[in-house]
C-alpha cells in the first residue's frame, strides 16, 4: 500500500514517541511541536506535558486501538479527543509483531482496514465521509469503545459496542455509495447551470437545459436498493404538486407498493428483535413508531392517545402511580383501551406439569394480568380527573379494553392446550403472543400483495 505521506517526509519528522508496556505490547504517543503550540496559542506550555496516547498494539491479543484527537493547531478542540462520546476504536486484527520505531508504526497504521485514517498527523479515527457511523453509534448507545470484530453487532454492558466486519463494510459502501450519486447528481446540475447562464449572456433561445429534473432521472438510472427506492416514493409523496398532476391508477398504485415497503422492512425488523433478546423498552419503542400494529390485536379502528400513560390520577403524561405502555381509544365510540407490553422471552407456563398433561400459568403471565387489570381499575377510578386535568375529554371508560402482548406460543401441543385454555377464560384481558403479532403482520402483507386486493380498477 503507498504511503500517505509526501516524498520529502521522513519517518523520523514524525513527533510520536513509542513505549512498550509489555512484551509484544506498545503504546504510542502523539507530542506536539513547538510551533504547533505557538500557532494554537499556547506556546507557554510544555509540549512534553501535552503528549496524548493515540494508538496501543497489543500483538498478544490481537488487537490495534487507535484514540483520535484533533492534531490541526487552529481547531478550537486542539488536543482533544475527536469524537464527543467514543474515546478508542479497537480493531481485533491477526497482528503477530508490534511496531518499535516509527518506521514501524506507519507501517503497522497503513495496514489498517479501509475508511481509517492512516496518518497520525491527522489524528487517526475514521475519514471524514465515515464519521457518520461514530455518530450513529453514539445515538443510540452509551459505549465509550468502538470494537470491530468478527463478533454479532451488539451493544454490551461493559461500556464497549461491538461492530462486525461484514456490518461496517456495509455501512462504509453505503456512505460510498450515496457520496458517489450526490457528487454525480451536483456534476450534472453544475454542468446544465453554467450551460444555461452562458446561452443566456450570449443570446441562444434554444430550451434551457433541465437541472432538478434531469439530476433525478440520471440518478435514478443507476441500480438502487430497495431503501433508496422506498426514499425516492417518499420524495414523490411529498410533492404535493406532483401527485395532483398523477392519474389515479398510478397513484393508487403507488400508494400501493410505499405501503408493502414499508411493511416489508417492518416484518424484517420485527423478526431482527425476536431472533435476539430485545429489551421491553425497544418493543415498546418499535410499537409507538409503527402504531398500526397495536390496531391489528384489535379488530376495530384504534387510535393511539399516548405512550407510557399515567393511569394513576393527574395528566395522562404525569406521575401517576400506575403507567401502562400505551392507552389508546376506539375510533368511532372513544371507549379505551389499555396495551402492555413485555418480552417474547417472558414465561408463559411452568415448566412442570400440574397433573396430567395440563401446565399452570407461569408466576410472570399472572402477574402481569393482575397488573394490567390494577392499571384498568386506576383508569377508572380516576377517568373524570384524567379529563379535567388533562384536557382531553373525548375519552370514555365504558368497558376498557386490556391486551396483554408477552412471550411467544409454545412448540409442545399440551403446553399450546394449556395456554389456550387459559387465555380464553381470561375474558378481561386480552393475551396475545409477539409470534401471534407477526404473523398477523405478514398476513397484512399478503394482503396487499394480493393484485385481486388491490384497490386498482382493471
């Protein structure tokens, strides 16, 4: 691989300094120059005092940890660490000999994978079009280090996610991929822009040459994936002009298929969470995201009043005593409805027979009937203080609806007896199972998959 450096560049200009911890194990140190300082205004201070650890390799196990930092003098963050959050990316990689020089060490850098910054003059960490996978991780998660690793893409709890290889390569080409097309796209609009200002100095009538339009379709001619089709419908569907002017078979039609992608990528996501040990807050979250799955456990027109509801007194998003995960209401007769959600992984029955072939119901389902029910007596004990305080009258407690969404169906045929019996004497609350929702869900899809079902005149 060549070297990022200019010819005139010597390995020993470079103002790192190397120190082995152990055998087969260095640190490396990044030192400011002098004149650095002065340009960042603080020539005052020694720069031996402001040296920062940038990288460790560790030739025992196997590993490259780089700590990025801002290395430009006139960047306000000078010296500091690079990203707000993630303070070293560790890269676990077949490395049997560690660098002792800085010779070595521009070797060992430049066999990073690709995306990384390989010179350590300019802090290391990933290149700038890359940036955005940090970003996203530090969104949604709370780690410190980045590993990538041949490891499932998960988020530990010992303050490390782990990113596999085949996930941020897929990442990396996408942020490629988009970068490519909005650089072609500004090529074509820059390109028919400057024809255009020139025809009209020089007096040519000829029609102006498209340059929204136009970017558009060469876009559009290259092979997408199915994400950045479902983006472009959503660009269709937000131009309301657009849709005026398109007739309504193809609109219908449209709407048709914005509908299966979307559904589609919600199918795949709900089974991505039942294959893993997903948490009762990242249900909870797909369901408020993707209400409409709620109104498929209930038969009738819901509508969605609030997530995580005071049922307990005071408004419906205050303290109240008692919380349930959603509270939503009939669409025609305003009656409520209460929904609480727990974990596919939840015990739905004892492990041990009762007698014969019947199970009892586990401690866990029991308890949360008793807490759903306990959720459905606040609610209406305190309904007229509900609407008062919270100002929202057009809710009644005629007969309130309680679904319990929790566990999945057994595989054994006397435990399936065992639960079905049991839920259907339940007749206060309604249980449904997560497998039970998906497959609800995949029966939706069917549906409008269905050309019969349509909706389009032939």
């Amino acid at each position: 691989m060549a070297r990022l450096f200019p010819n005139d560049f010597s390995p020993e200009d470079l103002d790192i300094e190397i120190e082995e911890i152990f055998p087969n194990c260095t640190e490396v140190f990044y030192l400011p120059s002098q004149a650095d300082l002065d340009l960042a205004g603080r020539g005052s201070e020694a720069p031996r005092q402001l040296r920062k650890k940038i990288a460790v390799f560790n030739g025992k196990d196997g590993y490259i940890s780089v700590y990025p930092i801002f290395t430009l003098p006139t960047h306000p963050d000078y010296l500091n660490q690079k990203y707000p959050q993630i303070e070293e990316i560790r890269l676990l990689l077949d490395i049997d000999i560690v660098p002792y020089t800085k010779d070595d060490v521009l070797s060992a850098l430049e066999g990073m994978p690709a995306g990384f910054v390989k010179d350590v003059r300019y802090g290391l960490g990933l290149i700038k079009d890359f940036r955005f996978i940090i970003s996203a991780v530090e969104e949604q998660t709370k780690s410190k280090v980045l590993v990538l690793c041949d490891e499932e893409t998960r988020d530990k709890d010992d303050g490390r996610f782990c990113l596999s290889w085949g996930d941020y390569d897929e990442m990396r080409r996408d942020c490629n991929r988009i970068t490519e097309r909005a650089r072609k796209a500004a090529r074509i609009s820059k390109s028919a822009a400057t024809y255009n200002r020139l025809a009209y100095l020089l007096g040519n009538e000829q029609k102006p040459l498209p340059i929204a339009n136009d970017s558009i379709s060469k876009m559009l001619s290259i092979k997408i994936s199915d994400t950045d089709k479902q983006a472009a419908m959503n660009l269709i569907v937000g131009d309301k002009s657009a849709i005026e002017q398109t007739d309504t078979v193809t609109l219908s039609r449209l709407k048709n298929d914005i509908e299966l992608v979307s559904l589609e990528v919600l199918i795949k996501k709900y089974e991505e969470l039942l294959s893993k040990s997903a948490r009762e807050e990242t249900w909870q979250k797909l369901f408020n995201d993707n209400p409409f799955i709620l109104n498929l456990a209930f038969g009738y027109p819901a509508i969605k009043i609030s997530g995580q509801a005071s049922v307990g007194g005071k408004h419906l998003s205050g303290d109240g005593e008692k919380i349930t995960d959603f509270l939503l209401k009939n669409g025609v007769t305003n009656n409520l409805a209460i929904v609480e959600i727990k974990k596919p992984s939840s015990m739905l029955l004892n492990k041990t027979q009762y007698r014969g072939a019947v199970f009892s119901a586990s401690k866990e389902l029991t308890g949360s009937v008793t807490q759903v029910l306990d959720q459905c007596y606040q609610l209406q004990k305190n309904i007229s203080t509900i609407k008062v305080d919270s100002r929202v009258y057009d809710i009644e407690s005629y007969a309130i609806h309680c679904i319990l969404i929790i566990g999945t169906m057994p595989t054994d045929e006397n435990q399936k007896k065992s639960l079905e019996i049991y839920r259907r004497n339940s007749k206060n609350v309604q249980i449904i199972t997560f497998d039970e929702m998906l497959v609800k869900l995949k029966q939706l899809h069917c549906f409008l998959s269905d050309d019969d079902n349509s909706g389009v005149a032939q």
